[in-house]
C-alpha cells in the first residue's frame, strides 16, 4: 500500500532530513530525523504520538519526525545518501536494503540493538535484514497475503470455507474459483500491477525458491517445477477458465475493491492491512471474510518483506538513535502501531496480545499465518530492483495475459535475469 505525497515534495523533507551539523543544536540538545512511511490516517496518529512519548521523557534527545513516502523511497534515499543528507532513522522495507546496506549507506546494528530488541524478535525475521554479518534494520511489521472473500458467494455456491488449520490446496482453489463463476461474475480478482512479490511470495507455498546461492555466495535463477504451480495457476485461471478477471491484471489492490463489492469478483488476494479499506469502504450489510492463501509443498509458507527501522552509517548518534528503536519497538508500542497499519508485529510477546487475536475482521487469521512468514525469496539478491523492473515484471505481465507462454517466461527469467543479476555479483 502507496501513500501518494508528491515526489517534489518528499525530496525536498528528505534533503532537510540529514543529521544535524555538529550532532547537536545550539541548546545542546541531539536532535535525530525520524523519517516515517506512515500514511494511513491511523497509523500517522499513532508514530507521532509516540514520538511525542519519546520527546516528552527523553527531552536530551530530541526526534523529529519527516513524513516520507512508500512511492519513490529507494530513489529517494539513494539521492539522500549520495548527497551525505540521509535522516538518522529510516523506515523502508526490507527488500529494499540490500543495496544500502552492501553500499555502506547503513550502519551495523549487531552491536547496538539490546538483547530485548533483539530477543523479542524471531530469528526467520532478522534474516531479512541480515546481510553478510551484519544486521542492517529491525523488522518490526509484517503482513501476510490473504484471500478477501464475499461469504455470502461461497455460502451460495456450498465451497468448503478453508482455515488456516485446513486450507485449500492450489488445484482446490483453482477448482473452486471456477465453481464460483459465470454469468459475467469471477471468482477472483488477480491485482497484479505488481506481479513480482505476489508470485515470489506466494511460490514459497509450492516449494518454490528460484534464487539459488551457490558455494561461491553468487545467484543464479533457475525457475523450476516447484516455481511454476503458483504462476501456472493464475495464468490458468484467466486464459483457461476463464474464472480470474483478466481486467485487473495491471491493477493494484485498491481498484479491485468496487468490483468485490458490487458482486463481480467472489474472491481478492490481498495483503493483510487491505482489511481496513474494506471496513472503511464496504457497502452497508456487505459480509466479507478472511481466509489463507491456498498451501501446497511448503503447506502455507509465504514469503514476507517486513517493514523495517534502520540508522544511517552517516548518523553521529547511534547509540541514541538504537535507543529510540528499542522504545518505539517495545512489546505494547509494536502492538499500537501493527493495529494502527491493521498489520501483524514481528515480535512474539506482541503477537500474544488479544486485540490481535480476536475474530473480528480477520485477526486471528492473520495471527495463525504469522508463524508460516519467511524472508522473500529476494531479500539478499543484489540487484534485485533492476531484476524486478527490466525482466520479471514485463515478463510475468506478458505470461498472465497470455502473450507468451510458460516456455517464454522461464526463459526470460533465468536467460535475461540471470545477465542482470550477474553485474552486481562480480
């Protein structure tokens, strides 16, 4: 999910957002730039407050909060970075650290994290910000992909409803989105004008990896059997079925969610935080329900990019700046902010916590498919961006619409990717 702040605009924060000179102003107080990807209204309410908290008991260590966006942060900061006005304490996702962290551009966390933090916190986690020997960031939210269905539909067509302790395999799913269309309906909705995370992610599922690391630490991409299931079936359900919308194919989640309600569409995956668009935007009566993505090989392993806390290598206060992770990420504050983004925390005591656990709204499914989170499959792949924007994304789009075929797309994947990857692995 996008917030949409003008790019113009964010640079010019982003520019004002480096240490300050000295590390200190004149009343000899450190001040530490906060730069924050909150968007939704929530979420925004409740990162100030507790930067407010922070202000109000630590009045040494001042920390301000920059508003920054999800659209054109890794361009963003790479300019930042480059012109030495990076803010202290950055919030990104995980995927998108490797080149930073690799670059110099983050600071080692391995010492400075307290054994609190980095207790509280599963180690399948910490490997997504963990690169070489260092920890790069603190993955501190999560969200895992869910089905979004109409009840009322799946009532009707008497599916068996699938639970995360009995989910639908990926040759029942496709069975049962095709018994839930016809007369002009769908039973799903592909929001694919990000295809590459959504098929990665959810090929762990099938036993997929596509990356592999050989002994001399390069990538390769090979896109074999187990990496297929996943795309194969999409690419099924929209050129064979004729049970998935061909229309929303290069749509986001959001545009999907007028066809959902208006009946059109029975079924839309989509990442766990969606739910609070759908509360806020569902018509009067409109019974919609949760349930996991399908399980295949891997059972319900997904693969996840948590959003994530980092410190600049530039930032001459790190010890304050990890000291204000360690608060903004105890266990009652990850609880505060994963309700106020409608995702799932990291941290394990945060997970216990009932409000986050009950069956309004699809919480404790989202909660039962925390523990089944895995790093994506490219979290450590350098050069990954460019993979994902100059060949799997046009190659993915042109597969699901039926423009090439599976022969096609493994080609372009493994042939053309592996070119791309391989000028970052020299």
């Amino acid at each position: 999910m996008r917030a949409r702040v003008p790019a113009v605009v964010v640079a010019v924060l982003l520019l004002l957002a480096g240490c300050t000179p000295g590390g200190a102003p004149d009343d000899g107080r450190i001040t530490l730039r906060f730069q924050s990807l909150a968007w939704q209204e929530e979420s925004v309410r409740v990162t100030e407050e507790l930067v407010a908290e922070w202000n109000a008991a630590r009045p040494g260590v001042r920390v301000e909060y920059v508003q920054g966006s999800w659209d054109s942060v890794h361009d963003q900061l790479l300019t930042a970075f480059e012109g030495g006005e990076a803010p202290d304490v950055i919030h990104d996702a995980s995927d998108d650290l490797a080149d930073f962290a690799y670059g110099g551009h983050l600071a080692d966390l391995t010492g400075l994290l307290p054994a609190r933090l980095k207790s509280a916190i599963p180690e399948r986690s910490w490997r997504t910000t963990t690169f070489g020997d260092g920890i790069y960031g603190v993955p501190f939210l999560q969200e895992p992909r869910v089905l979004v269905a109409d009840a009322t539909r799946l009532r009707e067509a008497g599916v068996r409803i699938p639970t995360p302790e009995r989910p639908w395999s990926w040759a029942e799913f496709r069975q049962v989105t095709k018994d839930l269309s016809g007369n002009g309906r769908y039973g799903i909705a592909w929001p694919l004008k990000d295809p590459v995370s959504a098929t990665l992610n959810l090929s762990l599922s099938a036993g997929g990896r596509l990356f592999h690391r050989g002994p001399d630490g390069k990538v390769t991409v090979r896109f074999e059997a187990a990496d297929q299931v996943v795309p194969r079936t999409l690419h099924d359900q929209v050129n064979t079925d004729r049970s998935a919308s061909p229309s929303t194919l290069g749509s986001g989640g959001s545009d999907t969610l007028p066809g959902f309600f208006g009946g059109r569409y029975a079924m839309v995956p989509l990442g766990f935080s969606y739910r609070q668009q759908i509360v806020q935007q569902a018509p009067e009566g409109f019974d919609w329900q949760v349930l996991p993505a399908p399980a295949g090989a891997g059972g319900l392993t997904q693969g996840v990019s948590p959003q994530t806390l980092s410190i600049a290598e530039d930032c001459p206060h790190k010890e304050e700046a990890a000291a204000f992770l360690d608060f903004l990420l105890q266990p009652r504050n990850m609880v505060r902010l994963a309700l106020g983004d409608w995702m799932l925390p990291t941290g394990t005591e945060a997970l216990r916590d009932p409000a986050l656990r009950t069956a309004e709204h699809g919480w404790a499914t989202g909660t039962a498919l925390a523990a089944h989170l895995r790093p994506a499959p490219a979290q450590t792949v350098r050069g990954y961006p460019e993979w994902k924007d100059k060949v799997a994304t046009p190659a993915l789009q042109e597969y699901y619409s039926g423009a090439i075929g599976l022969a096609g797309l493994r080609e372009r994947l493994e042939e053309d990717g592996n070119l791309v990857l391989a000028r970052y692995q020299r």
